[in-house]
C-alpha cells in the first residue's frame, strides 16, 4: 500500500489533507527585491485569496515584508505548520525538510528546481536523499520542481488573478507554467476548478496518487491532467481506468514526439512512454485524448457548459459569407453534418431575413437580421451604460423576429444543435467595443430564444484592436452560461467529442452534471 492510499494523518480521505493546511510557510521569502517573484507567486495569492490560516514567513536575515515578520528558522514560529513552500537553493532543501520532520509539518511543496530533471547523477542523489528525509520524518513531498497547489475553496493558490470562485473541474498538471496557463486561459471562457496541482518531477506525490484522490473527490466532476511522463505505468494504467469510469478524464500527453519526449526528460525528468502505448491506453480506459492546451479548454467548457447534443446534425447562424463557408469546412472536418435546411424551414426563415447579402441553406447567414435587431438597440440607449444595456438586452428581450426564426428551426426534427458565431473583423468598419457589443448583443438574444442544444463562437479576431473591443461581449457570453468557443475549429473539434463520450458513456457525463 503507498502512502497516499494509507490515508491522510488527520484520518481524512487519502491527501485531502494538503489542500486544507492550516498555516502555511513560504521558506526563502525575504524584502530583497530580487526575490519579488516568490511573493507574488505564494504570497500574494494567499492574501489576496482570503486565505484564512496563519502565514509564516522564513528567511535567514528575518526582518518583515509586507507587515508580515520573516522567521530566521521553522523553530522560531510559535505555532503548528501544516505546509511548507521552498524557495531556497536545493542544496539547502535537505535541511529544510529534516526540519520539517521536527516540526511536524505534513507536506512540503518544491518551488526549488535543480534535481533529477537535470540528469546529473548528483542531483538525481539530491532528490533522492529529500525523499529519504521526508519519509523519515513523516514528511509528504509535491515537487520539487513546480508550482503546488490552487484551491479556490481554501484561498491557496499560486497566481493571484486566479478565481476565487470554485468549480467541478480538478487539475493534474506537472507543469507549474502549463498550470498557470490553463486555469486563466479556462477562467476567461467561465471554467472555475474545486483544486488543481502543478507536481513537477513528482519524487514523492505523483500523477497516480493525485488522480486517485481526485476519481473520489465529491467536489470534482470532471478531471482533466496534463501528463508528461510516469515512473510506473502499470500504476498508471490502472488509475487511469479508474478515474476515467468515475468521472469524465480529458487527457494531454506531454512529449509525444520524440523531440517532446527529449524536453520531457530536461523539464520534469520524466520517462515519456511510447506515444502508441498512451494512445491505445487513454483509448481503452475512455478517456478524452487532446493535443493542445487551447484544445482542452475547449473541451471542457462543452463538457461543463454544453447540452450534450444527441446527434451529429448542426446548423450554424451567424454573418458573413465566408466565415460561414469557413465554418461549414471545419464542423464537417471534425466528423459534424451540415444538412441543407428543410423546404419548409427555408420558406419560412426567407419571410424574415431577406435575401440579398444573406446565406439560407445551412450555413444561414443571419447577417441582415442580426444588424436589424442591432440597429434599434442602439437608438434606444438613450445614454445608459452599453454593456449594461446589451445585458439587459440579451438576457430579458424577446424580439418577435428571432422569436419566429427560432420556432421555424425548432419545426427542423432531424437538427441535433445550433451554432451561433459572429465573426468580428470581416467588414470595412474598424471594431470597436460600441459594435462588437450590439453585434453580439443581438447574436445572444438569438441564442439564449433557441431550446436546441447550443454554443457560442466569437471569432475572426484580427488584432490587439478587436480582441479588446470585444472584450466585455466575450464577458456577457460567459455570464449568460453559454459554452463559448474563440473558433469554429475550436468548437467543432470539441462539440465531436462531446457528442461521441456522451454516446458511449452517458453515466460518467452525469456524474458531471450532480457536481
């Protein structure tokens, strides 16, 4: 039995323990302004997070940062120490956890690299002997090599614009820079997470003690890991299976190329493992495979965020021609079909949306409708703030034209989901916030009147220009609880594996939907 199935020392589920410390210690934190990074990346958080536990910080030369006293050692702090982050030299860090040991403390984390993802055989024995410390001592490891441990529900964490707010999503990660990534990258698309770990070269807790917690985990309903190599895949094998028929598991392999697998082995120390293995693996256990960061956010806000299509069957309603051919290619590319629109569906979207300047075969081009549902919106500000405005308007308006357009597409039996996108920097006018919100004001007014299992696409965004302009209609959407998605091939490639894990394994979906 390994340790971490041995249980927690409080008697609580294995490792739930170091997501809930109650005094926290940054060791190597001092007021010398060479070492900033470390405050904004264990202390701030903290602060700002609302951590409610005690704060300790550690430091030879003592003094005071922030009106928080540095101890010069462990022993100077007056009370108990669950956790302890280093930040000092590695060839200091033995001493640090054979201090631990005396301190009780029950889990250092590793912000201090220089170990066996080197590859010098010294290092390698300097890893090892932490390890041998540790146990000693009665001493759990995360690291080194990483960035440790987010839990919204706590207010720990390790980046300080993360969001408060906690969410169904637990995060394996051994990379601390892919970590910070995903979760601001997820954060912006209305993804929130219950705990997330960034474990490095995993010496002591690894990718298999984690994923088992978190297969248990009641406040998580989906798992996603990015993993780059393993020391025990048999191990592996088998926590993999069992996490992913608890729950939905997206998977991202790390370094599966074999130049990939070279950095693994420089990054986190890491064996890679055949990439056919861990394809015919993540296959096998039903997980979800992803190849990309940006990939497997998309997956998870149609996960979290999306009505499970029951078929394969879409319409797309958005603007511009060929942003809709464009978005034709990639749905259909990704497995999706795009059917021609019913006679009888077609006869009836023509009385409201006319011809000239528009598409109505599917893709329907709802350019001329969209900009007549924009342009009273606009004469009706009457110098009220705009994106309250558009809020009011997306969330309580019920414009009779989008009314009727949504009931002649509800009359279609045979379409399985809607894809409303507006495409952004297609046309003479240069964006700006004022017609990026009433653009796509109007576009989720469409949207939230549709019954059918629906997604969002803001896209074609072509500079620093749009990408800010549109900034507060991308917050709405989210607010609004729609699956938003920043390209069709984003969506699509996303809305496909939805539909197929929702087709073979309904159940573990809806462990999802109780989180």
């Amino acid at each position: 039995m390994t340790a971490a199935a041995a249980g927690s020392p409080d008697g609580s589920p294995p490792l739930d323990y170091i997501f809930h410390p109650r005094s926290i210690a940054i060791a190597g934190l001092s007021n010398n302004p060479a070492r900033w990074f470390i405050k904004d990346s264990f202390l701030t958080p903290l602060v700002r997070g609302g951590y409610n536990g005690n704060i300790y910080l550690v430091h030879p030369d003592g003094g005071e940062v922030d009106g928080f006293p540095v101890h010069r050692n462990l022993k100077e702090i007056p009370g108990p120490v669950d956790h302890v982050v280093s930040c000092i030299p590695a060839g200091q860090t033995p001493g640090l956890v054979e201090e631990c040991g005396h301190k009780g403390v029950k889990t250092v984390q590793f912000y201090t690299a220089g170990y066996a993802e080197t590859g010098e055989p010294d290092r390698i024995d300097l890893q090892d002997r932490l390890l041998q410390i540790a146990r000693q001592g009665g001493v759990r490891l995360i690291g080194p090599n990483c960035m440790g441990i987010y839990c919204p529900m706590e207010g720990v964490g390790f980046c300080a614009d993360f969001p408060r707010e906690t969410g169904p999503i637990g995060l394996v990660c051994q990379s601390g820079g892919n970590a910070d990534y995903m979760i601001r990258y997820a954060a912006a698309r209305g993804l929130r997470f219950s705990k997330a770990v960034s474990y490095g070269n995993a010496c002591d807790i690894n990718e298999c003690d984690l994923l088992e917690y978190l297969a248990d985990d009641p406040e998580t309903g989906v798992i996603a890991a990015y993993i780059e190599g393993t020391r025990d895949g048999r191990r592996l094998a088998r926590v993999l299976a069992r996490a992913a028929a608890a729950k939905p598991l997206v998977v991202l392999k790390g370094g599966f190329t074999e130049g990939g697998g070279r950095a693994t082995a420089s990054h986190t120390g890491s064996l890679a493992g055949s990439e056919a293995v861990w394809d015919g693996l993540l296959r096998q256990v039903g997980a979800i495979r992803v190849y990309s960061v940006e990939e497997m956010v998309d997956v998870l806000v149609a996960l979290v965020r999306m009505v499970p299509p029951q078929g394969l069957n879409a319409c797309t309603v958005g603007n511009g021609g060929g942003a809709s051919v464009m978005a034709t290619d990639e749905l259909e590319a990704a497995g999706l079909r795009m059917p021609p629109l019913p006679p009888n569906v077609r006869e009836g979207i023509k009385e409201l949306i006319d011809l000239a300047g528009s598409m109505l075969r599917n893709p329907i081009d709802a350019g001329p409708l969209l900009s007549a549902t924009g342009g009273p919106m606009l004469l009706a500000l009457d110098g009220r703030p705009l994106d309250e405005f558009i809020w009011e308007f997306a969330t309580g308006a019920s414009d009779e034209r989008w009314v009727r357009f949504n009931r002649i597409l509800g009359d279609w039996t045979e379409l399985d989901m809607a894809i409303f996108h507006f495409a952004f920097d297609i046309g003479p006018t240069h964006m700006n916030e004022t017609i990026a919100l009433v653009a796509g004001g109007a576009l989720l007014l469409a949207a939230r009147l549709c019954s059918l299992p629906k997604a969002v696409v803001l896209h074609s965004l072509a500079d620093d220009n749009g990408w800010q302009a549109t900034e507060k209609i991308r917050q709405i959407c989210v607010d609004m609880g729609f699956p938003l998605f920043l390209s069709m091939r984003g969506a699509a490639g996303a809305i496909r594996k939805l539909v197929d894990y929702n087709r073979l394994y309904p159940e573990r979906l809806a462990v999802l939907r109780r989180s």
